[in-house]
C-alpha cells in the first residue's frame, strides 16, 4: 500500500533530491531513480572533523571501556597523544593531528573490510571510505535489494573496528612517513 503526500503524481523525473530530515548533526536526502529506473541506491554519509575528534577522544579516554578503542589509543601513543590534541593551543597542529588520527581510522576500517568487499563486488555492491579534509567519507553504491546488508556491516566495522596491533603498526609507519613532509614544513624544519 502506498501514501502520497501529495494529491498529484507527478511523471517528469525529479532534478534534485528533497530534504527527508534536518537535524543539527545530520541532514537526510532521498531521490529515486525516476529516469531510467534501474534498481540501484547509493548513501553517502560524510562525518564532520568536529564530531570526529569529539569521539575520538571522549570514546578513547584512558579508562575506555571498549578493548579495540583502547588498544588502538595505546597503539598510537607512541606517535601521536590524544592528550596532545586536546590541549594543543594551535589550531594548525590540532588540524595536523586530527588529520592523522582519520587517515589512520580509515585504513584501519578499510583494512578490515577487505575481504568483506570482495563479497560484496561480486554481488554488485561497493563502498568508498576515504579521508577527506573536514572529515571522513562513506559512500555505498549497489543493488537497492542487497543495499541494507552492505550498510549494516560497513557501518558497524566502523563502530566496533577490532584493530589488528601488526596491521596498525603498518599503517602507521605509513602515516607517519608521509606526514613527516608537512609537519616539518608547517614548522620551519627542512
């Protein structure tokens, strides 16, 4: 059974999306494929650096209850301090550091579902987690039947990440290595 909201249907194909919800941290658009009707959906979900950083560091303060959390922050430490980005004074270098702490979140994530995506290729479905420079981006693209597996597990393995110490220490190295250009760079060491 279907409800419209309007008394008319419309058959010209839509040009933009409309606003489903608006909410302070969030905005949800829809649009349907009203043009060539294939059975494809596609979510983006961009996460905002601010709200990173806010959970990033309360859910990995030291007497973090969720062993995978606390062991990436232990694993990090070594390089990088999360009290350092708390209580950095300069906007540039918190940048810097938040910076490394999602490019390290999104390898760790897509490390992780490696396997997992190749299922999933297979099956028509597909995800993008990158690293951007206001946050992280997600985007999913597939069969609109199968769409809500994907989703599911994409965003669950970037709830409950279990980090691999081997791998991390990989990345890391990796991270830091590229990082260490600009860092120097921003402080006047060549």
């Amino acid at each position: 059974m279907f409800t419209f909201a309007h008394d008319t249907i419309s058959l010209q194909p839509l040009k933009r999306p409309h606003l489903i919800r608006e909410t302070p941290l969030s905005t949800l658009w829809h649009k349907k494929d009203d043009r060539f009707w294939v059975p494809k959906a596609q979510v983006i979900i961009d996460l905002r650096r601010f709200v990173l950083t806010h959970l990033a560091l309360s859910h990995m303060a030291p007497d973090a209850q969720h062993l995978s959390l606390q062991s990436f922050r232990q694993l990090l430490s070594s390089h990088l301090s999360f009290d350092t980005v708390r209580q950095s004074h300069t906007p540039t270098h918190r940048i810097f550091l938040s910076n490394i702490v999602s490019r390290l979140y999104s390898d760790i994530v897509n490390d992780a579902l490696t396997e997992f995506s190749y299922d999933a290729d297979l099956a028509g479905l597909s995800y993008h987690f990158v690293q951007h420079t206001t946050g992280l981006f997600v985007a999913m693209n597939g069969y609109n039947d199968k769409m809500s597996v994907l989703v599911q597990h994409v965003l669950e393995k970037l709830k409950g990440i279990i980090v691999n110490p081997e791998r991390l220490a990989v990345m890391k190295e990796q991270v830091c290595f590229f990082n260490r250009f600009p860092f120097a760079a921003a402080h006047g060491r060549k």
